[in-house]
C-alpha cells in the first residue's frame, strides 16, 4: 500500500502529460463532434484499461530479469526525455476518426483508441513507469487510466464544449518541459544510485544529454514552424 499511493499519483501526472496534445487525446475531440461525450469517455476507459494493462505486465516482466536492471532503470530515465521530446512535436490524426465502423459508439471509440494506443507514447510511458515502481502494477493501471481520462476529459471539454483549438504550443512546451525534467532526475538517479558513477562524471553525462537535448527540441520546433509556414502557404493559395 506503501508503494502505491506514489506510483498511482506519479502516473496520473505523467499520462496527463503525455496524453496533452497526443493523438489519442485528438481522436478523442474528433469522436466527441460524432457521439456522445460519456459514450467517447466509456470506450476510452475500457480502451485504456485493456491497453495499460498490457503496457504493465510488459513493463513488470522486464523488471524481473536482474541481470539487467542497471540499465532497465537508465533506459526508463532517458526515455522520459525522448517522450518529451515527442510531445513537442505532437501528433496528427491520419483519418483513424473517419473510418467507417459497423459497431455501436462504445465499441468504434474502444477499437480505434485501443489501436491508436499501440506503440504510442502513452503506453511507452506505461512501461516505463512500471518498470520505476515494480511493486505497485494495480497502482500504476489505476493512475494511467485515470490520466487517460483527465486529458481526454480536458481535450473534449476545451476542444468541443468550448470550441476551442487544443494542444496549444505552451501546453506542448510546458507538458515537454515537465517530461524532460523527470528524465534528468531519472538520469541523475541512474548514474548515482545504479551506475555508482561519481558526481562529476554524472554531472558530465547530464551536460553532454542537455546539449543533444537542446539540439533535437531546436530542430524539431524548427521543422514544425517549417511545416506550418508551408501549411499557411498551401492554404492561401
């Protein structure tokens, strides 16, 4: 019970994040125009549900190998920058809302997340955050799934109800920021605790992963600016 509390709280806030500005939680606006908010909700719950509970076996599977749990916990800490880094430069849908469905509200929403949700960046997050508290899987399945439907709750009131376009860049840059961080923390851990590594060369390690960090979020907030101008540009023409 201990160990719970944390990770359930540490999960919440990690897939609000990573939801802000995801694909899953634009499909969740998208299906919102088409049916019912609580219906979107439902189908979004047992989506996630059925798809974290996947992401949390995986993640306390990898933990039982300990003859790699050194770099378990180094790769889990750097992920967290790489999930930052995608939430800068966020996700489009690719028509996965305009597909025709032969099933009931529930049942098109609960598919189509499910699927979207394979390999995206909420569910990586999933495994790593259950490879960070191997203890505590019903914790972590609780508190992704509640995040899950925080952010689409939020998407669909901000985007629908109030018409109002969602992910705005500050939400992108904040929620990135705040993933960021966690990876350095992560990192810093992993170096100390797991590594045995010597401040100096931990401080070193972070110096050098700042700098590649700097670099990638500058080129990648350069090529959507890119993409954007030329998107103005095709429009005005």
């Amino acid at each position: 019970m201990g160990s719970m509390l944390p990770a359930f709280l540490f999960s919440v806030g990690a897939v609000v994040l990573a939801e802000m500005g995801d694909k899953t939680q634009l499909l969740a606006m998208a299906f919102a125009t088409k049916y019912k908010a609580s219906k979107v909700m439902l189908g979004v719950f047992i989506a996630t549900v059925l798809n974290h509970a996947l992401a949390v076996a995986v993640g306390n599977f990898i933990t039982r190998f300990q003859s790699i749990q050194i770099w378990i916990q180094v790769i889990a800490a750097v992920s967290f920058i790489f999930f930052g880094l995608w939430t800068i430069r966020g996700d489009k849908l690719d028509g996965e809302d305009q597909k025709p469905s032969r099933f009931g509200p529930i049942l098109t929403v609960g598919i189509a997340f499910f699927i979207a949700e394979m390999g995206d960046k909420t569910q990586l997050a999933t495994i790593a955050i259950a490879t960070k508290f191997p203890a505590a899987p019903v914790g972590i399945l609780m508190g992704t799934t509640t995040g899950m439907l925080i952010a689409d709750g939020i998407g669909i009131i901000i985007g629908v109800v109030l018409c109002k376009r969602i992910p705005e860049r500050t939400v992108k840059l904040v929620s990135a920021a705040a993933f960021i961080l966690f990876g350095f923390i992560g990192s810093y851990q992993a170096a100390r605790d797991a590594l045995g590594l010597s401040i100096p060369i931990t401080l070193l390690i972070l110096a050098v992963l700042a700098v590649a960090t700097g670099f990638a979020a500058y080129f990648i907030i350069k090529k959507d600016h890119a993409a954007q101008k030329a998107e103005t540009v095709n429009t005005a023409e």
